[in-house]
C-alpha cells in the first residue's frame, strides 16, 4: 500500500528517499482505503513501523501527542486525510520523494481528526451514539453509547422483556478492533468484538451472549457496506 512510501519519508527509517507510486497507483490505493475495514487494517499495520528518536520528537510536537502515540497518531491522521482525497498527489510525491512536508499534509498531522464533535449528550463534554445489536433469534437491543472524561460505557435494552445489557470500554485504547465484556440483567453474559472507524464516532461488529444467541450491531451511522 500507498502508505509504505509516506511512513518511511515521514519516520525517517531510510537516509533514501521512499519509493514513488504513480499517481494511477496512488488514485487506487485511495480508493481502497475509502472501505474503513482496509482503512483501519492499514493504519494499524503503519503504526508499527520504526521511527528514529529524531522524527518522533518532531512529530510529537507538530501533533501535540505523547512520544508513544506518535506513530500510530501519524499513521492514522495522514491515511484518513489521504483516504478523503486531502492529500493532492504532487503533494505525496514531494514529501515522499524529497520529505517536504506540503500545507496539505502539515495540517492533516496538526489537525487530529478525532477530537470530540460538539456534545451530543446532556452532561459536559459528553458524546452519545446510539448502539443498535440485531440479534438472529429475531431480538433486538438499543440503547447508546457515551464517552466522557476518558472512559466510555454502553447500555442497552432489549425488545422482548426489560432487560438490560450494558459495559464499559477505555478510550485510550486505539486499536481499531477491541474485545467489550457484555453484561445483562437477566444473568446473561458474553461479548461483543466491535470495529471502530478512524474518527471513532461510528462502530459495527458481532456480538455473542451466554445463551447462544449471536447478533450483529451498529454504533452511531455505518454505511450499509460495512
């Protein structure tokens, strides 16, 4: 992928200048990172690339993140930005070719494209997304999700009796694919294993209780696709 070429210039791993695709190539990659599954599998496989002291240093202050969230902070804001077309194509060739760092992509890194939006809940800073689970056995659950104050949690109610499931989750944890205990009211217990697009304001995946019920879920708006 297109991102080997912009890590390496940008983490400066190599003293040689990355490998150049052409702007063909470039349009196509794009393309495939516009499916927020191969977006997130990308951004993840970037984030562990190697990085000089030096680099990491200067990318920590340009994006104001700790030292350790460097690379995966870079990884995340560039390809995002790059998957939304905000990153011409001279522009990657520059920086790839020569580590010019282009207006284009000094704000892509500056702007963390996954700060809080505007409160949606009713306390201070708070986000509130609604969380839909489908269940096969024809079950239904809603409810949401809210973020506040660096810990989120989810609580839901089910269709057919008052029942309530709910959980917690960290959100310093940015990986795009995580692993959420469920617990419900009724004695039932499982997990849900949901995938996060990069502005963590949406979510889709699986979820599996106690009693062998298994269902699929949704958070905030995903794309029919996903």
């Amino acid at each position: 992928m297109i991102f080997t070429a912009i890590t390496m210039a940008a983490l400066s791993v190599s003293a040689n200048a990355a490998p150049v695709a052409s702007k063909g190539g470039y349009e196509y990659d794009r393309n495939r990172l516009s499916d927020p599954a191969a977006l997130n599998w990308n951004i993840e496989q970037c984030s562990h690339g190697a990085i000089t002291p030096e680099a990491q240093e200067k990318l920590a202050k340009l994006m104001d993140v700790p030292q350790a969230n460097v690379r995966y902070e870079f990884c995340r804001r560039i390809l995002s930005a790059y998957a939304k077309g905000a990153i011409p194509y001279d522009d990657y060739v520059q920086f790839a070719a020569s580590r010019v760092m282009a207006p284009s992509i000094a704000k892509a890194l500056r702007i963390s494209g996954s700060g809080p939006r505007k409160p949606r809940g009713d306390g201070q800073g708070e986000i509130v997304l609604p969380l839909l689970a489908k269940m096969d056995s024809g079950e239904t659950f809603k409810g949401s999700t809210i973020a506040s104050g660096g810990n989120g949690r989810f609580s839901v109610t089910s269709s057919r009796r008052s029942v309530k499931c709910s959980g917690a989750y960290d959100l310093k944890d940015r990986r795009p694919t995580v692993v959420l205990p469920v617990k419900c009211s009724d004695g039932r217990t499982g997990q849900a294993v949901i995938t996060r697009a990069p502005d963590l304001m949406s979510a889709w995946g699986k979820v599996k209780l106690s009693d062998g019920s298994t269902g699929r879920l949704t958070v905030g708006t995903v794309r029919k696709q996903q």
